[in-house]
C-alpha cells in the first residue's frame, strides 16, 4: 500500500501554509512506497471547507506530476481557509490511501483587504542618530462568542507585538530585510488563544532595523529606506454568529504612543538598554497610558505589502555566557 504523510503534501514551498499571498497555490506531495521502480500514473485532490464539507474535487487526474502542481480549484478568497487531501495511482493501478488533510488559509490578498494604515509615534526625532524604541497600544473589548482571531501585521522597521502582556508568535525581527517601496512583508497570526471576553490589548514595540539604522561600514549611512517608524495592525474577531469586529491602527485617540526601555537599537551597534525605564503592563489592559502620546498616520503605498514565501527569523538556542 502506498502512503502519503501530512508532512509530505505541501502548498508553494512552504511547511505551513497559513496566511498565504497567493489564491492560486501550487501543491507538491511525496509518495513514500516500497515497491522498486514504482512511478506515478494520476492523482486526485479534494478540497474541504471549515465546517469539514466537500467543497472541490478533481476526480482522477492522468498525470506524473507531484512537484508544483497548479491549483485545480476556483481561486481562494482573502482570509478563506481550506483543507488539502491527495490520493495517486501507480502505473500498475495500484491507488494509495488519502493523506492526511493539509490545511490552506489566505492572507489579505488584496490591497483593499486592509482598512488599517500605517501609525507612528506623534513627536519629533533626531532621525542622525539612533533613536529610542516606541512603544504602541490600544486597549478594545471582546464581546462573548468569539470564534477565531487573526492578526495581520508589519512594521516600517522591525516590531514585536504583544497581546495582553504575552509576545504574538515566535518571530524574530520580523518583517525582515527587503526593497520596502517595492515589497514590504505581513506576517498572518492565528491569535484565538491570546484574547479572553471583556478588555484586552494590542500593543507593538517599533526598533530601527533595516529600515532607518545604520548599515553598511566606513561610518555607514542611516535612514536609507525612511526616517519614520510606523506599525500596521489589522486584527479581525469573528464571532459564532458570523459577526466580524476590527482593531486597526489609526489616528483615533485609543491609539497612544512612548518610549521604553530600549534607548537605541541597531542591526551593527547593537542594544542599550535601561531597565530603570520598563513599563511593565504596558501591553496589557487597564494600564495608565494618560501621559502617553497620540499618534500620527504616515504615508506608505499599502500595494507593496505581500505575504512571505518562506520562514521567518526565528530564535533556534539560547546561550549562556561563560
């Protein structure tokens, strides 16, 4: 009997396919057999909604092919989330078991997906030199019956965001290194568990990166992609009854902007860091943010946002000093 594992069907080049930018993923598998010589005749594919109906399938397919198959379905929708199964055929019309489902959720496809925009901080910088990391919150209610909860987010510069006092994923640095004014990366976060009934909060902590610290050597140079740090947020609560609820970032006073701990930070220069300075609670509700700041919207093009095509940066050991 031929079989196929859940870790061996995969969407693009990705092992998770959560969030994807693309409503048209290819799909490769890898058929794990014991019998020598074996080759593919045709394979099958079904497609299965949320709620676990049938909702496409190919029927029998007279093909080789397993690597980078083109979607056979109508295209995805933003936010739509399916389940992937797939069954082949041997040449000796031998036909594998259905591996294992594989799920599918799509990213904000398109630019008019996002009602967010991009905020920062509403004071003025010394933008010649390494600036202080701010700090961004907002505080919003969950009302009972919540669903499911996704955090679509990038930065202009890098960021971590936080819920209710606890770090969103485990990405570091994210969104990464790129040409911003042509591509800038979201990630997609499956937040469910982060939020609770009543009042919670959404913060993110901004830091230069790429974006606007030093890079390059013999003095290097600053601010070459922007000199203002920006957070975009877009948190979407579905409740039972089909009901969906936004936290966006924008200009309205429930955002409010600080400085931390974190007095400079660059991708060469490393850290200072001033534990006298921590805001502790700050990403949690119910903290006193009155002598914050408001914040300001700042100009970006939000057709340069994509999601990304591989894996993030991400802390793999942690080493203690000898």
């Amino acid at each position: 009997m031929i079989s196929i594992t859940t870790l061996k069907v995969r969407s693009e080049h990705l092992r998770d396919a959560f969030g994807i930018g693309t409503d048209h993923p290819r799909l490769s598998w890898i058929v794990e057999t014991d019998t020598r010589g074996w080759h593919q005749a045709a394979y099958e594919i079904e497609a299965y909604d949320g709620d676990g109906n049938l909702r496409a399938q190919t029927g029998r397919v007279e093909s080789d092919q397993s690597v980078l198959v083109s979607w056979p379905f109508e295209p995805l929708s933003s936010r739509e989330r399916l389940t992937i199964r797939v069954r082949v055929w041997s040449t000796d019309e031998e036909v594998s078991n259905w591996s294992e489902s594989v799920p599918i959720e799509a990213g904000l496809i398109h630019k008019e997906d996002w009602s967010a925009q991009f905020v920062g901080p509403d004071w003025e910088e010394d933008i010649s030199q390494a600036q202080p990391a701010p700090l961004l919150r907002r505080e919003f209610e969950v009302h009972s019956g919540m669903q499911s909860a996704r955090l679509y987010i990038t930065a202009l510069g890098v960021y971590e965001a936080q819920l209710n006092g606890k770090v969103v994923g485990d990405h570091v640095m994210a969104p990464g290194w790129t040409s911003y004014r042509h591509r800038l990366r979201y990630q997609t976060f499956d937040v469910t568990d982060l939020l609770h009934e009543g009042r919670n909060a959404l913060g993110a902590m901004l830091g230069d990166g790429w974006f606007r610290g030093r890079l390059s050597f013999g003095g290097g140079h600053r601010n070459i992609y922007g000199d203002r740090l920006a957070l975009l947020a877009q948190l979407e609560i579905t409740y039972e009854d089909g009901n969906v609820e936004r936290v966006v970032t924008d200009d309205a006073q429930a955002w409010r902007a600080a400085t931390g701990p974190i007095l400079a930070s660059d991708i060469y220069d490393g850290e200072t860091y001033d534990a006298r300075l921590e805001c502790r609670g700050w990403s949690s509700p119910d903290y006193d943010d009155s002598d914050w700041t408001s914040v300001r919207p700042i100009e970006w093009d939000l057709g340069t946002l994509v999601a990304p095509v591989g894996p993030p940066v991400r802390r793999i050991e942690l080493i203690t000093p000898i």
